[in-house]
C-alpha cells in the first residue's frame, strides 16, 4: 500500500536510531569505565537504561508493563536494603521504566497509525467513494448501492422498495464552454447542494459523467415521486449562474425515474442498463415502471 510507506521508513529510522545510540552510549560507559572512577554497576544501569528502548520497542505493551512493574519493585526492595544512598543510584529506579515506557508509547502510536492507514485503504476499497468538494457518489458507487437496495427490496418486498431518478443538464458540451472548467465545477456543487436541500437524510446522490445527477431514494412513496423530481428540477434550472462573459446562463435540466420493481430483480445488476432507461425516461420526463 502507498500509504504504509512513510510509516515503515519511520518505524525502520526509529529502530535504527535507538540501535546506534546504544552502541555509542555502550562506548561512553566503556571508556569511563576502563578510565574513570566507573564501576561496574554503573556500567550495567547505564546500558540497562539503552537496554530499556530496546524492550519497549521490540517487546508487546504489556510484556513491558510487567517487567517495568517488576523492576520497579525489585529494586525498591534493593534500594531500601543494600544500596548506598545517592542520587545516581536513585535515578536508576526511574530512569530504566521511563525508557521503556517512552520506547513503547512511541511503538504503539507508530503501529496504530500503521493499522490506521491500512484500515483506511480497505474501506477505499470496499466502500463507495465520495466526492469531498460535492459530496456526490461515483458511477461505482452508484452500482453498489444499488444492488444492495435492490436485494433488500426482493428479500423485503411488502414492506421495503426504492425508486431512482436522473437530472440530465442538456447541451453539455456548450455549458462546458460558457462556464469554463472552474465555474463548471462550481456549478456541479452548487447541483449537488441544491439536491441536497431536496432530498432526505437516507437518500443518496451520484454523478455519473456527461452532466448526469441520480438520485436512489429509499421507501419513497410512488405519488410523491413526480412532485420531488419536479422541484429538484426547477431549483436546479432556478439556480443563478453566470458564463465566462458574466452574463446569465440558462440550463435546461430533464430528468426521469424508476420504481423498482421485483420481477425485474435481476436487471439491476447492470448499472449501464438502468442508466440508459432512466436517460431514456427524461427524454419525456417519465417515470417508469421497467428497465
């Protein structure tokens, strides 16, 4: 995956950077050792502390809670019995858990972005795609939708159903023209807001290419249909846009509809055909009853 990338190269500079400054530190006690007054047990807290990273990097969380929980106790009974009193020998009892819980807490927020980021890129891949400038579902999204409310509509039929209509701009190519690329994008929002203040919650919204709108509308009552596809219409052709030449452009916006139906279940798995019915249907503002 693409995006894992970044975090692996972080995880790996992570891992080598905590493994060189154990080796340099590891030389530092050495040579204080061999030439100063540095006495062995130094030298084993200190590489203890590196050591500590090292766990917390390499071992799981609660693998590490333990042992910090361990040593912590351990050498408290050590510090109150046999240790001499100072602050070195004092600050080993902290230092050694805050470097592993530093190390871990560091690991666990590397991995849950990891796991983060994949998870992200499988719902990408199972889940219909979006639009974030105009909230409109793709043609891909489109189809998913819809045979997921055309099953739920054979198994539920008495009870469930969904209608889907279509808002066609007329003379694209010529809109395209006047508007430009920019303000032809901004328009396309402006649609998918007007639809969106048309329609409720549960509905869904698509842009399908070649200026057209769908809509798939839920357990919509069949004689409310007409007046909805009506008004989406007019606020569609209602709304104020102007041309590259700051003059008004007038749209013009057919639309048609289906009412799904349960013996013809099995069309609906072919998005292009219900496409081509439904751009059939607003040649006459029709809403129709079979693909």
């Amino acid at each position: 995956m693409r995006n894992n990338a970044p975090t692996q190269r972080l995880a790996w500079g992570y891992a080598i950077l905590i493994s060189l400054a154990i080796v340099q530190q590891f030389f530092v006690y050495l040579h204080l050792y061999m030439n100063q007054s540095y006495t062995k047990l130094d030298v084993v807290f200190s590489i203890a502390s590196l050591g500590a990273l090292a766990v917390g990097l390499l071992l799981p969380v609660g693998v590490s809670v333990v042992m910090i929980f361990v040593y912590l106790v351990t050498y408290f009974v050590w510090l109150v019995t046999f240790a001499e009193p100072n602050a070195l020998v004092f600050s080993w009892w902290l230092l050694i858990p805050a470097n592993t819980a530093i190390a871990a807490y560091i690991k666990r927020r590397l991995v849950r972005s990891a796991r983060v980021i994949e998870r992200l890129e499988q719902m990408k891949d199972h889940n219909p795609e979006v639009d974030l400038d105009t909230t409109l579902g793709n043609k891909e999204a489109l189809g998913d939708t819809l045979v997921k409310q055309s099953n739920l509509a054979r198994r539920y039929a008495d009870c469930y159903g969904f209608s889907i209509a279509m808002f066609k701009i007329e003379f694209l190519p010529l809109v395209q023209e006047s508007l430009g690329s920019v303000r032809y994008s901004q328009f396309l929002l402006e649609i998918s807001q007007t639809i969106q203040k048309q329609i409720r919650y549960e509905d869904h919204k698509f842009f399908v290419d070649r200026g057209r709108f769908v809509i798939l509308c839920p357990m919509v009552n069949v004689d409310y249909l007409p007046m909805l596809t009506r008004r989406i219409k007019k606020n569609i052709m209602d709304l104020d846009v102007l041309d590259k030449k700051g003059n008004q452009l007038q749209t013009i916006i057919k639309s048609g509809a289906l009412v799904f139906q349960k013996e013809q279940f099995s069309k609906y798995d072919n998005l292009d055909a219900v496409l081509a019915a439904l751009e059939r249907n607003t040649e006459t503002d029709l809403i129709g009853e079979y693909i």
